[in-house]
C-alpha cells in the first residue's frame, strides 16, 4: 500500500475526493490516499507543498502558478474545477458600506499572503479601477478568523467563496455587496516533482479515479441533499451552485495558463513569467 498525502479546501468542490476515498476506490487500486482539510486555503497548501507536508494540492489556479513561479519545486497536473470561482465581497452586516465603490481604499481581511483571497483583492481592485498599490491587507487565516476581523472593525471586508459564506450572509453576520468571478478556471490539481518523478503511475491511477467521479458527480442520486446537509447550505443554494460549478478532467492549456500569467503580471502579483513546461505537467 503507497501512502500518498492530499490537502484541500473543506469545501464542497472536494466532496467527490472524501466519496472516493470512504468507497474504498483508491484502496482497491492499493494506494492509502491520505486526505488533509486546510481551512486556511491556498497560501497554507503552497507551503505544505514546499515544506514535503502534502504530495498533492487541489489549489486555487492563480495561487499556485504564483507560487510556482515562486520557486514552488511543484507542477499543476490538470483542471480540477473548469467554472469559475465566484468569490463574494462581504462586510460586516452592521458596517455602512452599501456598495463596492464604497470599498476603495479600505482594508480587505485575507486569509495569508499569497492566499486566493488576497490575489482576488487585486482583481477585485482592477476591475474597480482603484489604484492596486493602495490594497492594505489584514491576516485572519481563517473565515472565522475574518468574522472576528470584520466585527470588530480590524478590517472592512472580505472576499470568499459566495456559497460556503451565504450561512454567515443568511445569520446577518455578513453583507454581501458583490460578486467577482475568476477570470480562469478556479481549482486545479497540483503535485510535488519529487512524487511527480518517482510515483508517475500512482498519481496517473489517483487521477484517473477522481476523473471516474467527478464526470459522474452530479448524476449521484440526492448529491444535492447530501451536499446541503454536509455543508450546511440550503437545499437552493447548493442547487445554483451546482448549475454553476462544472468539474474537468482536462489538462490546463498553454493558452489558458498564458492568460493567468498575463493578468498576474498586469497586477504586479508577479514580476516574472514561468514556461509551460515548468509550470504545467502536460504529457
């Protein structure tokens, strides 16, 4: 049995990796597939994947090609999620921000630096037209940490996914004023090149599994009840969601990997550009 270690948000996007792994899917195949919940998101998985604390990261696409371009010794080996991220702009529900232009110049709550919700604060920002180099940034690691954060009034607003925020929405805890969709795919599969060279056809065998289940993921009879009762969503909510989320089990391409270097460059997230190839696992 070959232990390999995975890290991923504990959102809904992952719940075919736990049905995977509780069917025993990957312990027929003799692999012992184990799972890590990082509820402090993207920055935290680029530093377990530096640090040899996970094999595999199922990461935000923007958040690792930074970090490998970094010096991340990992490559992306396909698309996880093809959909868009939609990422919610909240405040606190008591606060007076009524709209986003309310926002510029304000201080956004992230997670860590390097974090998804801090590169999307950039986005965010750009779209907006505010001036990027303004951004001011406090680190609350996780959301409960941005809860504590944005009650408080140590920051002024926060950006998440829509739906695993809408029960912080629905309690009045948040507001949410807006909405910015990843202009990318927003999850992909990355893995260590230490574990890429030496256990090639294991991570071929684990991708091939999780293939199998997601292509298949949204015909699993009352997915959307066990989905809404696991994460505590409302049966609608968790319904949209999935008319708005589509699973891949495609590579990224040159092309679309060229269009979030160019972005991530354009905001000054990176200064440099990475090749394909050592970025990307294409074959």
């Amino acid at each position: 049995m070959k232990t390999i270690k995975i890290a991923g948000v504990p959102e809904h996007f992952n719940l075919p990796w736990h049905l995977s792994i509780e069917n025993g899917d990957f312990e027929k195949e003799n692999i012992d597939l184990q799972w890590t919940d990082v509820p402090e998101g993207t920055g935290k998985m680029c530093q377990m994947l530096r640090d040899g604390e996970t094999d595999i990261a199922v990461i935000l696409t923007e958040g690792i090609v930074k970090d490998i371009v970094g010096g991340n010794p990992s490559k992306i080996v396909q698309i996880y999620v093809e959909s868009p991220l939609i990422w919610g702009i909240h405040v606190s529900a008591n606060s007076n921000f009524k709209t986003l232009s309310d926002l510029e110049n304000k201080k956004v709550a992230i997670s860590r630096l390097g974090s998804g919700s801090q590169l999307m604060a950039y986005v965010n920002a750009n779209n907006e037209g505010w001036k990027t180099d303004d951004l001011q940034f406090e680190i609350v690691n996780t959301i409960d940490g941005a809860v504590e954060a944005l009650t408080k009034g140590n920051a002024d607003y926060f950006m998440w996914e829509r739906f695993m925020t809408k029960p912080l929405v629905d309690k009045g805890i948040f507001r949410r004023i807006g909405d910015c969709p990843t202009p990318w795919p927003c999850f992909v599969i990355a893995v260590r090149n230490e574990i890429l060279e030496n256990e090639p056809e294991i991570i071929g065998k684990i991708l091939e599994i999780i293939n199998i289940k997601t292509k298949e993921f949204k015909k699993i009879p009352n997915i959307d009840k066990i989905l809404s009762e696991n994460f505590h969503q409302k049966i609608e909510d968790i319904q949209q969601w999935l008319t708005l989320t589509d699973w891949s089990q495609n590579k990224l391409s040159e092309k679309m990997l060229n269009n979030v270097q160019n972005q991530l460059f354009q905001l000054k997230i990176i200064d440099k550009k990475g090749t394909f190839d050592a970025i990307v696992k294409a074959d």
